[in-house]
C-alpha cells in the first residue's frame, strides 16, 4: 500500500468558480471514501480549501481546462494520475479493498491508462479486473474516475481545450498507444451534480437527504426543461453502446456540435 501511495495520487480538478462546490464533494469523498491511502489533491486558480488533508495546487489565472491541468500535474512528483471530477459526487460507499486492486495491477502491469467507472464498456477482454479500450473507440480518454500514467496524460493534452474537447480530441490522440484498459464495473457510485454551471435537482435533493447543504446562492438549479434534455441526451449516449465499439464514434461525430 505504501508504494501505491507514492506512485499515485488523486487530483481534484476544479477552478475557483467552483468553489462552492469543495465542501460538498469533500465532505461526501471523505465520508464514503475514508480509508483512501492516497494523497488528495485539489487543483485552484488562487483559492486554496481549508482542509489539512487536501493539498491545494494553485495553477494561477484560468486560462483553460487542459493549460490548468498540465500546470497541475507537472506539479506532482508521482507517475500516476488519478483524476476525480469537482461535481461528481461520491453517493456510496467505496471497496477500497477492489479499488486498490485495481490500482495494484495498473502500477505492476505499466498501464497507459484506466478507467474504473466505465459508462464505456471495455471492447476487448483481458482479465478479470479489465478490459482493453482499442484504439478507435469512442472516448477512450473519458476523464471520469481515470487513472493516467503522468507522460501519457501530459503527451495527450493540448492548450486551449475543454474537457470535453479533450474526451473527443484526445480519444484520436491516443490511438497510437495500445496500454487503454477499463474495469468491467463501477468502483465508485457518483452523480453529475451540476451541469452547464447549473446544479441538478436530483443531485441537490440527493446531497440534503445526505446531510450536505449546498450554497444556491452561487448557482441556479436546473428547470424541469434543462433536466428534460439532459435526460434524453443521457439516454441517447447510452443507445451508442448498443452499436459495434468501432462505429461509435462515427455516429458520436453527427452530434458533435450537439453538447450540453
């Protein structure tokens, strides 16, 4: 355990507008996760949390989603990158037994990368842990719970992008390393609390039968349109898993422009 903990470690990836979203997410990671053995991170522009066990990495003035992050990790002296999400919100509790697991065998096998929440199944079998994700398949760089080796991570990243940008754009990139590996199942139970800047009803409903307040007064609630939308185009990701892993991202391409 001692030397997974100094290979990797969890970086929060965050920015000062979101600020207010720091004491839910660490108040729920805390709760659910508490055995974590790894350094805990948060990357901040200038705002640092008042937690002893989170590390603040202040990257300065946002300038994008991909410059903060490479600032961020060239920060951190491990080879592994865990990346967690600001509004995903851990909603039950983690096996940290299978997670570190997982970990174990990412670190002994010198994997590129792995995702342990897959709403992208592994295409290929490998063991009983993972599944490879090939070249060619649809967002094969899916930042959501993802373990990055730190060169392959900072090898993919380019200036001025978007997460989401990122999760398209660089899912190309990566089709010229072959070690992309996926759990066959969740490790860890999280919702998308806010999207478009806009918290989700569900998720505030969800956080304040949990005991988490959160401060509405940074941010609005989603309408019961918005929700609406989001919903179906929910649904309509999860039709693209019916369709054959290599022409995912030809029908994911039509609606490109279609991001909520």
């Amino acid at each position: 355990m001692n030397e997974i903990s100094k290979s990797i470690a969890v970086l929060v990836v965050s920015c000062d507008k979101y600020a207010d979203l720091w004491q839910p997410f660490f108040t729920l990671f805390r709760r659910f996760w508490a055995d974590c053995p790894l350094d805990v991170y948060l990357l901040s522009n200038h705002l640092e949390f008042s937690d002893l066990a989170v590390k603040s990495l202040k990257v300065g003035d946002d300038i994008s989603w991909s410059d903060n992050l490479v600032k961020a990790v060239n920060e951190l002296p491990h080879q592994y990158i865990f990346l967690f999400i600001d509004d995903l919100f851990l909603f039950g509790p983690v096996d940290n037994g299978r997670v570190l697991r997982v970990l174990e065998w990412a670190a002994a096998a010198r994997a590129d990368y792995i995702r342990l929440n897959p709403s992208q199944k592994p295409d290929r079998p490998y063991n009983d842990l993972v599944g490879v994700v090939s070249p060619g398949t649809i967002y094969r760089t899916s930042t959501v719970i993802s373990v990055w080796r730190k060169r392959i991570l900072l090898n993919l990243l380019r200036p001025a992008e978007s997460a989401w940008d990122f999760e398209i754009k660089g899912s190309e990139r990566s089709d010229e390393f072959d070690g992309f590996f996926s759990t066959w199942k969740d490790h860890f139970h999280v919702t998308n609390g806010v999207i478009k800047g806009k918290w989700r009803q569900y998720a505030v409903s969800r956080l304040d039968s949990l005991g988490v307040k959160v401060d509405l007064s940074m941010r609005s609630v989603m309408t019961e349109t918005e929700e609406i939308v989001f919903f179906c185009k929910q649904q309509r990701s999860r039709l693209l898993n019916v369709l054959p892993p290599q022409h995912r991202r030809i029908i994911r391409s039509l609606f490109a422009r279609d991001q909520f």
